[in-house]
C-alpha cells in the first residue's frame, strides 16, 4: 500500500514506475533471444528497479520462466556469494511447492545447516566444506538444479562488481565456465562501478570478455519524467506546475533516485505545488541531511575536501587541473588536486562522465552537491 506515488526504495508496481520501456524491451529480447545481459550504470539511476521491472513485465506476458534476483553487495567471498545464492533460491521456492520441495532435498544433499533469522525469520544456510573442490560442487549444484528445471530461469545477479574483491583465485573465470554451460538459464549482471564493470565484461582476455549484450542505463528522458510527475498529481486530483516540474528535474539533475526524493518531499505537502513550495521542499531535505554531510568532513583529508567543494560549487568540471580551476578555489598543485581527484572518485564522492570529447567531474550525491555550494 503506497500512498505516495513517489517511491524511494525497492520496486511496487509498473504504476509507479517511470518509463524504461525501450531497455524493458531489449532485456525481455535478450531473455527470449537466449542472450545474457549486462547493465551498468551510476548508482541510483534505477538498475535494480528495472531489473524488477523487467521481472513483473515478464509476469505479466506471461513468459514461461522463473526469475530470480539475488544482491551480492555484501559478499565478500564466493562462499558467501554461495550461501546468498541459495538463501535467494529458498526464498525463491517455498517448501510448500513442488519445486520447493525437490530443491531442498537437493541442498539437503549438500549438508548445510539451515537456520531461521530470529527477527525476520528468514532462511539461513551454513555450508561446511571440507575442501575447495566441495565449495566448487556446491555452487555448481545450485546453478545444476537452476538449469534443470523444465521452465527457463532469469538470474539476475545485482551489484556483480563485488566479485572482483572475492579473495579466492580465479572466480571470474569459475563462474563464466558455468554460466556459460547452463543453457536453460538467462544471466543479467549488474553494477554501478562502470571501470570494474566495463573492464570485466569488454577487455579481450576477461573470461566475460564479450559474453553478453551490453546496456548502459542513462537518465530518464526529461519529457516522460515531467509527464509522469504532472500524472500522479493529477491522480489525486492536485496540480503541480510547469514551472515546478522543470525546476525539480533541473535540480536534481534527473538522477532517479533524487528525482524521486524531492518529488516524494514534495507530494508529502499535500497542496497544490508552486516554485516557492518546491525550493522549501528541497531546503528541508538539505537541512535534514546535513549532520550526515557534515560528518564528510571528519572522513576526507583537507585536500580531498576542499577539492570536492570546489567542484560542487562549480556544478561540474571538464578541466579538473586547468590553472583557471585551481586558482578560482586556491586548492593547491595539479598533482595533489589529480590525486584527491582519484581517491574521491574511488570513494564514489565524485562521479566521472565521460562522453566521447571530454571528461567530466560531478560531486556523485546530487544534494550532498547542492549542499556544499551553499555552505560554503
Ligand atoms: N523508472 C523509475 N521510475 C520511478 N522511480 C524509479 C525508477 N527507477 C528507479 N526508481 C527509484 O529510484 C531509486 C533508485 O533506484 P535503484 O533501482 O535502487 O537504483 P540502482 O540500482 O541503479 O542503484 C529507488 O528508490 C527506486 O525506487
Ligand atoms: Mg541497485
């Protein structure tokens, strides 16, 4: 039950979500064409929606497949990614069905101890292996039993980028041999760190070199979010004007999630929308966010600070070591500037865009942004 239109977390239903159609389209081909895909974006911008998405539409034109999400993030072994493969599959298949049924007698053949969390109640796996070729046959088993059901299954393996931190050796090249022996099921990789992402599945000599059909998710086209933002006022009978609507997709520079946040701020008003009520709305996220933004401070080095200040109060920089730039901000030589430049960027403070001609450098969190250009 969703009372705001305006959804900050998760996926609820197709009503409540802003266009995609054409990547919906090409991924539901790749599932029917027998085609793996990846998907790369910044954070935020809607991957896990539309792979929800993606699911819900396949539902509903009734695609003969199972489909199966599973969040790697927390992972940081291909043990865990083992045990949070088969927590999806339990989760996936309840014990009441028959499907249920013959997965479980299979994990039983793999001695975990299963556990139930004491708060949530969710399925918990332990496996005990005795040796490296164990832990392999185990995760082989559950991609086997995947494989071997008589419905296709779509895998979708989200924030896959994280297997590259596993420590064990060779798991890419682990994985890519069973993924590409399991002919009944359609893999979708995603992740939002676009250089491991990128490099994995496009550099010649990656066991995933060229595996799967490449989607890069961009904004939302800024017609289509605007129409979609009047819609759900209107819905409810309220209005929001135009004014309004251009100001918000401005301002939140189509970054879905913020997109979304301020429209949230704003919906929660419950009046007709005009500009001064849109700017307030924003100010209040800000103010409500600024302890948490203030605590940047303690994390960063002085240079890296004042470096990511500098950008934000420039809106975005092509030139990051241009003598224009540093002079403006007075934040020290090219080489130290390159450097914070780097280690902001890995800490996903700062987010590179690079088109064809030039580079460019944004502070990554739109209102952490907005904050800092006007604090100071
Ligand atoms: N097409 C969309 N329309 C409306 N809201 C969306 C859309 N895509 C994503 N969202 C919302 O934006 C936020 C970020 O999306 P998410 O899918 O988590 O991004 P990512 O996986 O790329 O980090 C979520 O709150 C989600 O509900
Ligand atoms: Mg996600």
């Amino acid at each position: 039950m969703v009372e705001n239109p305006f959804i900050v977390k998760g996926y609820e239903s197709a009503d409540f979500f802003c266009d995609r159609d054409a990547e919906t389209a090409e991924i539901i081909a790749n599932i029917q064409n027998g085609r793996d895909t990846t998907l790369i974006s910044p954070r935020k911008y809607g991957k896990t929606g539309l792979i929800l998405h993606v699911f819900e539409m396949a539902k509903k034109k009734r695609l003969k497949i199972d489909t199966l999400y599973v969040d790697i993030y927390a992972t940081l072994s291909l043990d865990d990614l083992t045990k949070t493969l088969a927590e999806s599959m339990l989760r996936a298949f309840p014990e009441r069905t028959s499907v249920g049924k013959m997965f479980l007698s299979v994990l039983k053949g793999l001695r975990p101890t299963l556990t139930y969390d004491s708060i949530s109640g969710a399925p918990q796996l332990q496996f005990n292996y005795g040796s490296v070729a164990e832990k392999e046959y185990t995760l082989k088993s559950l991609f086997e039993f995947l494989n071997s059901r008589d419905k296709g299954v779509v895998l979708a393996f989200d924030e896959f980028q994280q297997i590259s931190e596993y420590p064990e050796k060779n798991v890419e090249a682990l994985l890519r041999t069973y993924t590409q022996s399991m002919r009944n099921i359609r893999f979708i990789f995603c992740g939002s760190k676009k250089r491991l992402m990128a490099e994995m599945f496009t550099s010649a000599g990656r066991p995933f070199f060229s595996s799967t059909s490449l989607l890069t998710l961009g904004k939302i086209d800024g017609e289509k979010y605007a129409e979609f933002i009047k819609q759900h006022f209107s819905n409810v009978g309220r209005s929001i004007d135009d004014e309004s609507v251009a100001w918000i997709l401005h301002w939140t520079r189509r970054h879905t999630f913020y997109t979304q946040s301020l429209c949230n701020e704003v919906f929660a008003q419950g009046v007709n929308v005009t500009l001064p009520i849109v700017k307030a709305a924003a100010q209040d996220i800000l103010s409500r966010e600024s302890s948490y933004f203030l605590q940047y401070r303690e994390l960063l080095t002085r240079q890296q600070w004042l470096t990511l200040i500098a950008i934000a109060k420039e809106g975005k920089v092509s030139k990051i070591t241009s003598a224009a730039f540093l002079q403006k901000y007075g934040i020290g030589s090219i080489t130290n500037v390159r450097r914070a430049v780097e280690s902001l960027q890995e800490k996903e403070l700062l987010l590179a865009s690079d088109t064809k001609e030039k580079k460019e450098y944004r502070v990554y969190d739109v209102f952490l942004s907005h904050w800092l250009e006007q604090e100071f």
